[in-house]
C-alpha cells in the first residue's frame, strides 16, 4: 500500500514529478539535505530490476518510462502518470 509507481514519458518532467513525491512522502523534507537517502528512495524500474525493488527503501517511488499497460497493476499501490 505504501509503494508509489510514477511514469512519465522521457523529457516531460520526469525529475520533476519525483521531487515533488520524494518530499510529499518525506514530510516535506527537502531532497537536497541528503542526496544518498534521495537516490536510495527514488529509482528507476529499468535500471534496478525487479530484484533491485526488493533492497530499495520505504516509502519509495519507483519511476519508469515505460507505458502504463506495460507495468503490472496491483490495487494497493498508488500510481502517477504525467
């Protein structure tokens, strides 16, 4: 229920939007106060893998810039699409 999937087509505010929900689940603590910890909650699905969401820490954001139908749906997660 915690995880969040944004997909964005590339160039259209990818970074963006993930700033915008890196600090919305971080109780509005800047991402530029600890870059580690923003990289170690805000990855991309076609560079980690399934295997690398199993190590990423909570709460996350998983982006990817693959088309929404491409990705598995599951109920409980929440989704953002630009």
């Amino acid at each position: 229920p915690d995880d969040i999937f944004l997909y964005v087509y590339p160039k259209a505010g990818t970074t963006w939007a993930q700033v915008i929900l890196y600090t919305l689940t971080n109780h509005g603590e800047a991402f530029d106060h600890d870059m580690a910890k923003y990289f170690a909650h805000t990855q991309t699905l076609e560079h980690i893998g399934e295997e690398g969401l199993k190590t990423m820490h909570r709460p996350y954001v998983i982006k990817s810039h693959l088309p929404f139908d491409r990705i598995p749906y599951h109920k409980k997660a929440k989704y953002v699409c630009v």
